[in-house]
C-alpha cells in the first residue's frame, strides 16, 4: 500500500505544467456561450477558451468537440463580452469536422474579430453560419496570414439589404498577408446585395507580396451585390499591390451570381487586379456575372487587368452569362476578361456554351469566350464550342483581342461559336498560327496546310474522365493527329498518343482493355471476362488463352459499342484438358 501510494505521488510530481509564454490548447467543453471569466477542466465555454488565449502568450489552439456553437449578447463591443469573439493572440481553431462543429454568430455579428494586426488565424474542420456584419461577415483580420482546411461557409451574410459587403473575409494587412484556403465550401453566403454593392466572399484589400492558394475549394451558390446599383467585385476580389500572387487549384465555382440588377455591374467570380494569377485543373460553370437589366455590364468570370501573368491549364468554363438581358448590358468575355498588358497563357482547357452580352440588341457581348488584352497572349489546346457573343454588333464568338497581333494560336478547336447571330468564332484574324487549329468558320485567319478551315466533329460535353468536364472528339474528327508540340497528357490527364497528337483539350484516346475473371468453370470449358472502355469508336476485341503464357489460342472477334464507359465483355471457351491451369488476357 505505501509502495503504491509512493508511486502515485512521483508520477503526479513528473507531470509538466505549461510555462509562462508557451503555446496552450484549451478544450472547450460546453456550446453555451457564457463568460465565466477562465476555462476549465470540464467548464469551458468557446468565448472562456478566447479569453484565457488572449491572456496566453504564444500561437494557442482552441479544440471544439462537435456541436453548435451559438455566439450570443449585442454586437459592437471588443473586450469578448458578447456578438463576436475578439482576439488579440496568434490563434489555431480546431474542430471535429464541418459537418460535426459550428459556430453559429446568430445573425448578431461575424463570427471572428481579430484586434491587432500582428495576430495569425487559422481554422480547421468546422463550420461558420449566420455571420453578418458590413465589413467582414465572419472574419476580419488585419494581421499577416489566415488559414482555412477544412471549413464551410454557409447563410452568412456581409451588408445586404442595400448595404455594402467587404467579404465574409476581410483582410486587411498593411505589409504582405498569407492567406491558404484547402478542401473548404462557400454555399449559399451573400455580401452586399438589394441595391448594396458587394465586394467579394473574400475582400483581400493587403501590401505587396502578398500571397493566396486555394485548393479543393467549392463555391455553390452564393451572391455578391445584385439589385439597383449594386454592383459585385467578384466571390474573391484581391487587390495586394506589387509582387501579389493567386494560385487556385482543382477549385469549382458553380451556380454563383456576381452583380446583376439596374446598373448593377459584375465583375467576375475572381477580381484581381494586381500581381499573378495560376487557374489549375478548375471547373467554372453555371454562373452570372451582371446582366439582367439595363446598365448592368458583365466582366469574365475571371477579370484581371494586371500587368502580371496569367496562367489557365486543365480548366473548364461552360454555360457561364455575363452581362446581357438588358439594354448596355455589354459582355466582356464570357469566361475571361485578361483586358491587362500582362501576358496571358492558356492550355488545355474547354471553353463551352459561355455568352457575353446579348438579351438586346445594344447588349453588345464582346467575346463569348475571351476578351483579351494587350498583353503576349499564348493558346494552345483550347477546345471553344457553342460559345456565343450577344448583341446586334457582337464581335468575337470565341474570341475578341484587341491586339490581334499578339495573339499566338496553336493546336485549337472552334466549333459553334456566333457573333451577332453569325457562325464566328474570333473577332478579327489571330497574328501567329503555331499549326493544328481547326476552325468550322473563317474568322480566325487560319489557313491550310497548316491549319484547317471545317468541321471539327465533336461530341458534347460531359465528364470522360479527370478532374474537370470536357467535349471529345468523334471518331474520323480532322482534329485527330492533327496537333503538334502538345503537353504528354490532355486535360484529363489522358497521355497524347498517335504518330502526332490530337488538336484541342481531348486526345482521342484507343480503347483501353482490362482482364478481368473467369467464372462458369468447368472440367472442359469457362467463360472469361474483362471490360473494355472503347472510347467512342466501335472497338474489335478477342481473349487470347493457353497453357502458358505464350497462349496461343484465342476467341472469336467481338465488337464493343462507342462508350467512353468501361462496359463488361465476356467469352465462352471450351475444349480444355481437365485438372490443367489456363492462363488469359
């Protein structure tokens, strides 16, 4: 009994306890929002976890267990006491995932203030809701980095109802800020809006060299301005002085409308006006972008007018409205507005079904895909179908540069593109043709031998594997082995093959077989199986099979139907000496 009492003492002398100024992790332990004046063990609320943080020098980490975290008390004040959590420490929030912890700021206030600009934020697995305030609906942060893994964004709200929004994010770092954003969804958020302009979900108003990444992120949605004079500034409006750098990679933006109403410009789902932009392996679909009513002009989906690169590979943007429906609800690029001086490189990707302007006949859409600037702009791999340029005097079904000059071509597609409700596909004739274009009108300026004035024979788009839609080649398509100096994959990540590859963003691929199992086995016979993905041709098919590896037998030919699925394919043998292994392919 002494020995054991002995034990229990030393083991309780060598537990260490947290030294002034070191890094601390407080558990909250219940979802009342009440301010008890400490955390602890086993009486911790969200707002006693902020305030024993603040009192805690270091990079502390806030660990929520699941449940709904509902802030409560007026909004307006900065000591903690109520409305919004107030930091003045480098803080870590951790949650049990987005769809197990949520912080609910009640439509009282945002969720975050953090005081003083030399505090870093970062989030995990959680959710935010019913965030609102003008000037930043969940987060505002002046401070040098914020970090979002994990996290949803869902019904929270900057201004509206004729007033302003400056973001569900507001940062505001006077030197360079760091923002990193991974696996996180925007749903169903507003800022501005009813007459109020909105200035993006994300409003990064920062100094030079700063730096954004998204990755894995999704915006559904979601509404920025809208309504008599309320114009929007983008879902992500990014303005960091010199040096600034966006990086947005395997995102989709899908069903979000930016501006829109009497007067009430949009100005794409990205605004970015200073600095580098990289698009990666993204999806932008379905969105509106102004239109609607008179005065209210559209601006791409992506709106950079930066002297910076930008950079757009493996993406697809289809279906997309900007400006249009009213009278001088002009379209700027149905996709992309690059109307800057920097240069502009775009590859494999697929621009479908995109419209600028139109709705009236002064809504005059200038470039249903791209308006492109003054910049060294580079296209190769692009596949442009069904784009439309609105408007009576619509220019640029596809494409509408206002340097031609400066505009390289190579390897592309266009195929049902119109201008003014004419078969068009570029504005005015492109000044360099690197080879393997395709075009079914002559406005591009492209010509043989090198290029080909005709029809492309496409299919329509869908999702034939990858990360993003894209629109393949039917089987005879003139695009085939028509391109030159392609990257080693397509836009799906498909390897170029052939003796040369295929012009446009889709390589049409051979058909690709699979051994599969036997089964029905019997002392004489069986039946092998496997699957085949024909891609889009009929494809001949036989099993080779035979004691040894070298075979030597094989089934009767069979043809598979031009799916771009895999289909199941199977053959009977029979024949065989019992109690002997068979091999097949």
């Amino acid at each position: 009994m002494t020995r054991l009492l002995f034990a229990a003492v030393l083991v309780a002398a060598l537990v260490p306890t947290t030294p002034a100024g070191a890094d601390t992790t407080f558990t909250v332990t219940k979802t009342a929002d009440v301010n008890d004046g400490g955390c602890l063990p086993g009486n911790c609320s969200l707002r006693d976890a902020v305030s024993a943080a603040n009192a805690t020098a270091g990079t502390d980490t806030i660990s929520l267990p699941p449940g709904q975290f509902k802030l409560e008390g007026a909004a307006g004040e900065d000591a903690n006491a109520g409305g919004d959590l107030d930091v003045t420490e480098s803080l870590k929030v951790v949650g049990a995932g987005a769809g197990a912890t949520t912080i609910d700021a009640n439509h009282i206030d945002r969720a975050f203030d953090m005081r003083v600009n030399t505090a870093t934020l970062s989030v995990t697995n959680l959710a935010f809701t019913g965030g609102v305030d003008g000037n930043a609906g969940v987060i505002l942060t002046p401070g040098p980095a914020l970090t979002l893994t994990g996290v949803l964004f869902k019904d929270n709200a900057a201004g509206g109802g004729g007033t302003a929004g400056f973001g569900l994010i507001h940062a505001t770092a006077g030197g360079a800020f760091a923002l990193t954003v991974d696996h996180t969804t925007f749903d169903s958020n507003t800022s501005g809006g009813g007459g109020g302009s909105g200035f993006g979900l994300m409003d990064i108003i920062t100094g030079p060299n700063s730096t954004v990444k998204f990755s894995d992120v999704t915006f559904t949605s979601n509404h920025v301005g809208g309504g008599t004079n309320g114009s929007g500034f983008g879902l992500i409006d990014f303005n960091a002085g010199a040096g600034a750098a966006m990086t947005v990679t395997r995102a989709v933006m899908r069903g979000n409308t930016v501006g829109g109403g009497m007067n009430a410009s949009g100005f794409g789902l990205i605004d970015q006006l200073t600095g580098s932009l990289d698009v990666v392996d993204s999806t932008v679909s379905d969105n509106q972008v102004g239109g609607g009513a008179s005065g209210a002009s559209g601006f791409g989906t992506i709106v950079f007018p930066s002297s910076g690169p930008l950079t757009v590979r493996g993406s697809t943007f289809s279906g997309n409205q900007v400006g249009g429906g009213g009278a001088t609800a002009a379209g700027f690029g149905g996709a992309i507005d690059a109307n800057g001086s920097g240069p502009v490189t775009i590859e494999n990707s697929t621009f479908a079904g995109n419209t600028a302007g139109g709705g009236a006949s002064d809504a005059t859409g200038f470039g249903g895909a791209l308006d492109l600037g003054s910049g060294t702009i580079t296209l190769t791999n692009l596949t442009f179908v069904g784009n439309v340029a609105g408007g009576d005097s619509g220019t640029g079904g596809a494409i509408s540069p206002s340097t031609p000059a400066n505009v390289t071509s190579k390897n592309n597609v266009f195929s049902g593109n119109t201008a003014a409700g004419v078969a068009n596909s570029c504005g005015a004739a492109l000044g360099t043709s690197g080879g393997g274009n395709i075009d079914d009108t002559s406005s591009c300026g492209f010509t043989p031998p090198a290029d080909l004035v005709g029809n492309p024979l496409l299919g329509s788009l869908g999702a034939f594997g990858g990360l993003s839609p894209t629109v393949p080649l039917l089987p005879g398509s003139p695009a085939i082995d028509r391109g030159a100096g392609c990257s080693a994959t397509d836009q799906r990540g498909q390897p170029r093959t052939g003796a040369r590859c295929d012009s446009g963003a889709y390589e049409f691929a051979p058909p690709s077989p699979t051994t599969g199992t036997a089964s029905a086995i019997k002392s004489k016979g069986a039946t092998l199986g496997g699957s085949l993905i024909p891609s889009l041709r009929a494809a001949s098919f036989h099993f080779e099979y035979g004691k040894t590896t070298t075979y030597g037998s094989q089934t009767p030919a069979q043809t598979a139907g031009g799916s771009l699925s895999a289909v199941g394919v199977t053959a009977p043998i029979s024949g065989l000496k019992p109690g002997t292994t068979y091999h097949f392919r």
